[in-house]
C-alpha cells in the first residue's frame, strides 16, 4: 500500500519550474530516495508533501499522503510524520533535552510520556549522555542526530530526511544509516533527499533519479545500476589518456567520455578495459566497479546547471 | 485510502499555547538578563527624569501631577516597544538567520497558529513589562491599587496591536537594517506625540489630528482611566481602536507572512 502518492505534480516560482509533472509512489515500510543536483526541486518536492509548500493549483496534479491532501489537511499529515530540515535549527537557547521537550508540546504529549520517549529516543540516537548539553557544545553529528530525535517524538509513520547527513563524517553516516534502517525494519516508511549516491544506494528500496524538476529515471538502486550503465569503469588523467590511446583502436564495446580532465573508459568486461590498461606504459589508474554516480551523471551530465 | 480516519492532532488554543511555550522557555532561560531590565528601566527614568525634571514642572497636565502623567504613559510605552523589538528583530532573526520557524512549522501547527501565537506571546511581554513598570511605581505612591492592576491588561493590549502592526512590517523587511526607519521614524516620534510625555490637546490641530490616528494615544487614554479610575464613555472608542486595529493588522501580516514561510 501506498503511503505517499503524487501524481502529476508541479510547482512554479514565477516563470521557473521547480517541479514539472512530477509523480511516483512510496509504499508502506520502504525507504525511497529522491537523487539531483542542487536546484533540481528535490527540497521543494519534499515541503509539498508536509504542506510548507503548496503544488500548482488547478492543474490536475494531486498529492497524498496517508490518503490526506497536504493542501487541505496538512496538520493530520505532520501529526503522522516527522520531518529533519535540510538546517539544523536547533533552539541554542535551550540545551538538548529542553529543546525536545518544547517540541514535544507541539504534538500534546503528556509530561511524562514526553520525558520516557525522549529518554529512548536519545538512546537510540546515542545522545544519552548529552541530555544536559548545550547545543553550542554538540559536534555536528551530534546535532544532526538530535535533529532526527526532535523528528521522531511522535513515533511517526512516515520519517521526512532532507539531505540527512550531508557533511557529517563517515562514522555518523553509517550511525545514521543504520538507524534509518531499523526504524525501517519497526515498519516506519522513510522518505530522503540526498545527493550522496552510496546513501541511497545503503539505504533506499527505490530512488527517482530528477533533474530540472523532472523524473529522470527510477527504480530499485541496483536495478538502476544494471539497466543503465556498463559495470566497470576505468579512470584516467585525460593528458595521458590522450598520449595512450593517440590513434590506437580501442577494445569491441568500450565506451569513451572525457570530462573535466579525467577520461572514462567503460564496459561490462574487465579484461577489455585490462587491455586499455596495458597501453598506458605504468601511467596511473583508476579500475572501479561502476555506481550510482555514474548512473547519476550520465543522467543530469557533467556539466553545472545556473543553480549549482 | 484511510481519509476517513480522524487524527487526534491538538486543538487550536493547544497549538497556540506551544507557541507560546516555545517562546516562554527561550525567553526564560536567561531569566536574570531579560527579567531584570524591564524594571530597572522605568526606575532610571523616574529618577533621572520623573523626578530630576518634575521640580520644574508644577502645573498639573491633565489634572494630575507630572509624575504620575508620565509613570502612566510609561506602563503602555514600555509594552509598546518591547512588543515591537519581538516582532521586528527577533521576528525576523527566527525567519531568516535561525530558521526557527522551518523546524516549529514541520510539527502540526499552521502558519496562521504561529503567527497567532506569535502576537500572543508579544502580548504577554507587554503584560509583564507592564507589571514591571507598575512594581516600581506603586511604591513610589505614583499610582494606587487596587484599580492599577488593570493596567497591565492594557499592557497586553498594547503589546497585541503593535506586534500585529510590526510583523506586518517585518513581512515587507528585506535586510534587518530596515528596521530602524520603523523604530526611529514611527514609534519614536509616537512616544512624543502620544500624550505620553505631554498632553496633545496644546499641540498645532494638525498634530492633534495626527495623534488621534496613532496606535499609542489610545492605550494612553485607556491606561491613565484605568490608572485613576475616571472612567468615561469615550473610552469605548479607544478600546473598539484597538480591537479593530489588531485584527486589520493581523490579518494582514498573517496573510504577508504566509506568503514568505509557504512558497
């Protein structure tokens, strides 16, 4: 069953299109990632499903989310959800557990019912020993799961993450990851924005690859992979690219792009790129498995759009 | 689809009240830096003014004594500015510097709840700088209770008319500099040609006339009624004032202010 619907969605900022007829559905219990560029629409389809942001009226498209329409009942929605902005705006005032327990009043939790939930909310996160801490004093991981915390007071149905660990060091990442696939597994469905194609790739049962506010593909991350790009790829500072192959026949089913001074060779057989190897007389290299990024930037290009 | 099933999110004077209570508890965490000013301040001025200056003044204005012409006038001026300054500076740095509001509009409240609550909580600050000022002239014999505990009721009143007129402005602010053509040009000037400092009925019909419109003349006139207990008809327009004003200009702000937390 669907949880998230949108269907033939758009917004306009005046004559820009931030999202253009966008539509995809979230099943119940799966986490679905939402891949761009900076400036693709990614945040603005996001605040359309909570309500911070309204869709084109009149145009057909039609959002819903636990069978309600944002537009018309946005605080049903954000009772069942909890959403972590793309900002960490913690309340520095206040120190770790007190900004929970104000934002804990939002949802009408009882005292004491607020203060069990955010005892095993901190656990969870591993904020136990912050609970007296000022904001000030929190690393930036730490915030950020404190952020997810504050999200999750209500034991929400639906968990809203943009971009959730952009920059945030490795081990948080995977801390992060984890959590977010245990509370997939206790049946909470997730919906993230990020630009990290390894985050995606952990994490969600389906992405929607989009760019200039449009789908540009969508499937499960290792379909994705499979269906749209050759599996190894070799890497090589263009000069010596240049120098090596100057003139010579490339292998059968290699395929060139040269961007931004690196060439990239790619085909499904590793031996044939082994040969491109051999004609480079010790130059460096790069032998990879080809992943979601390569999916991406073939997708959206190499180049910067005016937002990036 | 589950439409049909109701979900039991709180009820509007609940989602009021956590906007308030967000802003009480931040406000409160430095209980003795935002506590104590509002009642030092009406202390230094009724010293260094009220009294250094009142030796001069020995006509009475508006059939009382200058002392307490001014200490009345300070119990709305006070709620006036402290209301102003909430819903201008630290409106605008929880809009665009903290993004306080992004984070308190993904829980389930609307836009119309925190801004609503918003000017409650403006309110409230009035009603306490209010009660400050009143601490610090009761003892002095300034004014008499029992009749002065109204006054910081029109406090509250004070602080809900101008937090609604300085949120509208604040949904107009592009830079926070912008502020101070609000402050020095308009609630400055009213401070002098509200009645607070001198009574109006001497100044140029112009100025008179000026004065009536402004905000500030009609919790003037509702504070000192309250203050000396002279009550007259009269004082039905300046309350009728207020109301109509705070729900012109709250509606306006709120549907300004919608505009730029809803893209």
């Amino acid at each position: 069953m669907a949880v998230i619907g949108v269907d033939k969605v758009s917004k306009s900022f005046g004559r820009l299109r931030a999202v253009c007829e966008l539509s995809f559905a979230v099943e119940a219990g799966s986490c679905f990632g939402l891949l761009g560029p900076n400036g693709a629409g990614k945040t603005t389809m996001m605040k359309m499903i909570y309500g911070t942001a309204a869709r084109d009226a009149n145009d057909g498209g039609t959002i819903e989310v636990f069978g309600f329409d944002p537009a018309r009942d946005e605080l049903s929605i954000k009772y069942l959800s909890g959403v972590v902005p793309q900002e960490n705006n913690l309340d520095d005032e206040l120190n770790v557990i007190q900004n929970l327990l104000v934002y804990a009043k939002f949802y009408g939790l009882p005292a004491r019912v607020a203060r069990e939930r955010i005892a095993s909310l901190l656990a969870f996160l591993e904020l136990s020993e912050k609970v007296k801490a000022r904001i000030r004093e929190l690393s930036g991981g730490m915030k950020r799961r404190l952020v997810i915390a504050r999200a999750l007071l209500n034991n929400p149905r639906l968990l809203i993450l943009d971009e959730p660990t952009t920059g945030l060091d490795p081990q948080v990442r995977h801390l992060i990851w984890e959590k977010l696939r245990q509370l997939r597994s206790g049946g909470t469905t997730i919906l993230l924005t990020t630009h990290y194609m390894e985050e995606a790739f952990q994490i969600c049962d389906r992405v929607l690859i989009m760019d200039k506010g449009r789908k540009v593909m969508e499937d499960h991350p290792q379909r994705l992979l499979e269906q749209n790009i050759e599996r190894y790829v070799l890497e090589i500072p263009q000069e010596h690219a240049a120098k090596a192959i100057d003139g010579r026949r490339l292998p059968e089913a290699v395929r060139v792009d040269h961007a931004q001074g690196i060439s990239r060779f790619y085909c499904d057989d590793l031996d044939r790129l082994k040969v491109v190897t051999d004609m480079l007389n010790g130059q460096a290299y790069y032998l990879r498995q080809a992943n979601l990024e390569d999916v991406f930037l073939k997708a959206t290009g190499r180049g910067l759009n005016e937002k990036q | 689809m589950r439409s049909s099933e109701t979900i039991p999110y709180p009820h509007l004077a609940w989602r009021l009240y956590s906007v308030w209570y967000r802003h009480m508890r931040v406000y409160t965490k430095n209980l003795v830096s935002n506590g104590l000013p509002p009642f030092l301040e009406p202390l230094l001025f009724l010293v260094g003014v009220g009294l250094g200056l009142s030796r001069y003044i020995t006509e009475s204005m508006d059939g009382m004594s200058y002392i307490t012409f001014l200490g009345t006038g300070l119990l709305v001026t006070t709620a006036m500015f402290t209301a102003s300054f909430e819903c201008t500076y630290a409106t605008f740095i929880r809009l665009e510097f903290e993004k306080v509001y992004d984070g308190m509009l993904a829980a389930p409240i609307t836009v119309n709840n925190l801004i609503v609550g918003e000017i409650i909580w403006a309110g409230t600050k009035g009603l306490f700088f209010s009660f400050a000022v009143l601490c610090i002239l009761t003892p002095f014999g300034i004014v008499r209770l029992p009749q002065a505990l109204l006054a910081p009721l029109v406090g509250f009143l004070t602080g809900v008319m101008f937090a609604s007129m300085s949120l509208l402005v604040t949904s107009f602010v592009k830079t926070i500099n912008h502020f101070n053509f609000y402050m020095t040009g308009f609630l400055s000037p009213m401070f002098f040609f509200s009645g607070v400092v001198f009574p109006v009925s001497n100044l140029p019909k112009p100025v008179q006339l000026v004065a009536q419109i402004v905000p500030l003349t009609h919790s003037v006139r509702l504070v000192r009624a309250v203050c000396l207990s002279r009550y007259d008809p009269g004082l039905l327009a300046n309350l009728a004032y207020i109301l109509v004003f705070v729900a012109v200009f709250g509606a306006l702000a709120v549907r300004r202010l919608r505009r730029r937390l809803v893209s």
